[in-house]
C-alpha cells in the first residue's frame, strides 16, 4: 500500500501469522500493519466445538482473518477464522499477492531512473491520487496517459509506463450474445444470412453457429461500452433486414 494505515477497520480482511497458540486462542500479527499484534479467540477458530485448537492452527501459520473488534484507544483487535467465506479468502490472496507484483513494478522503476533518494517524494505524489500500487496498473494499463498530470519527474514516470507496458496486459472486456436470426425466403435466405453476418463481422463482432436459428455473437475491447456498441450496431443491422424482409429476429444476452 502506499497509504498506510495506523488500525484495521471492523470488518475488514486481513492477512496472520500465527506467533503462539494456546489452549483459549491465539496471538497473531498482522504483516499489512508492521507486525501489530491481534487476538484470535478459540471460538473464532472454527464453527463448532474444538476440543483440540492444535487440530485446526497451529504456530506459524499464515491465513486470512477478519477483523471483528477494534478498540483504537488501546489497541486491542480481535480477529476471526471462521467467519472469513472460501471466496473472501480467494479474492484477499489475489489482492495481495497484485498489490505485491504492482510494490516490484514501482521498485523496479525507482531503481531505473535512478530515483532511489526520491521514493518518498513520488510515494508522497501518488498518493494524492492512490492507495494502492494495483490501482495504479490498473488505471495506467486502460489509460497510459493517467500519471502524466501529477507533475511526476520524466525519468521515473517513462520508467514506470515502460515497466507496466512489459508486464501488464490490458484488460480485455468480452459480452456474448445468442441471436435467433431467420428469413423465411426459401430461394435466397442463406445468401441473405451470409450478407448480414459479413456486415456484422466487419463491425469486429465473432459469429458462431450454434444450430438453427441460433447463432453466438462475441464482442472484446479494452473498453466494455465499445464491446457493448458493436452488438447494438449488429442488432441494428439485423433489425434493418427484418424490417424489409420476411423473417424474425431475437436478440438475448449471456450471462457475464
């Protein structure tokens, strides 16, 4: 992070390390927050009764806690393991171990750009505008333009772009359609299929056929309103042949 911040808020998902079990709970510390010490009662271990707490943690363990109470005047913080879902713990592993390759990106530019008596200055500059390392990559990898109005010195901010633009793919926003298109002319109607869809293909729209009269129309950008343009441009090309012709049309989008 580059804003760091002094107590965990209630609620929040944390990463522990175990330092000592006992037979009540244990003591843990919290490496995101200089290796403040916290509390994991016995009953916040694991639902159900626990005859053996050695069964379930053990000491050096490394996990994924929730904060359950934070008394900022004595900073006392308890924390829980059961009450962290399978998908919290997925999604604060991913979150940590982006916001640690981001940490490397940063580093590694401040190392290239012979910045390294400047680190808290640019620290200090980002941080008027993130939090977090990963937002940075993330915003720099759909707009590369994002950093150059915070009045960051050249050298370190080519650095930087030149970095994520080696290691960070762009986001790639993909919606999918299925579409019931067909004509009822039974001299021409495939022609007139194969017209339509050539039109919508040049609109950067993916056609597969699925089996009469289905078809799957698959639409990617680095924006999802411009995936989403391409389909609404396609719709209007279908549209446009039913109107004038016979047949019918349906349009029903995929779950994302």
């Amino acid at each position: 992070m580059i804003i760091k911040k002094n107590l965990p808020s209630n609620g929040e998902l944390v990463f522990i390390k175990i330092k000592k079990v006992t037979h009540f709970g244990a003591y843990c510390e919290l490496p995101e927050y200089n290796n403040m010490d916290v509390y994991l009662p016995i009953r916040e271990v694991a639902s159900g009764w626990i005859k053996n707490i050695h069964e379930f943690i053990k000491d050096g363990q490394k996990d994924v806690a929730k904060v359950t109470f934070v008394d900022s005047v004595k900073n006392a913080i308890d924390i829980s393991l059961k009450k962290v879902r399978a998908k919290e713990k997925k999604d604060k592993i991913n979150q940590f171990n982006l916001e640690n390759r981001a940490e490397g990106f940063f580093k590694q530019a401040i190392t290239a750009s012979h910045s390294e008596g400047k680190e808290e200055e640019i620290k200090s500059i980002l941080s008027k505008k993130y939090t977090n390392y990963s937002d940075i990559i993330d915003d720099v990898a759909d707009k590369k333009e994002t950093l150059k109005d915070l009045g960051l010195e050249n050298a370190f901010l080519e650095a930087f772009l030149d970095i994520i633009s080696k290691n960070v793919k762009p986001k790639v926003y993909m919606v999918s359609y299925i579409a019931q298109f067909q004509t009822y002319d039974t001299k021409s109607g495939i022609q007139i299929i194969k017209k339509v869809f050539d039109e919508i293909q040049k609109l950067g729209v993916k056609i597969t056929y699925l089996g009469a009269p289905n078809y799957s129309l698959i639409s990617e950008d680095s924006s999802y309103p411009k995936a989403e343009d391409r389909i609404k441009k396609a719709q209007i090309i279908m549209e446009k042949y039913v109107k004038s012709n016979t047949g019918t049309f349906a349009l029903k989008k995929e779950k994302d």
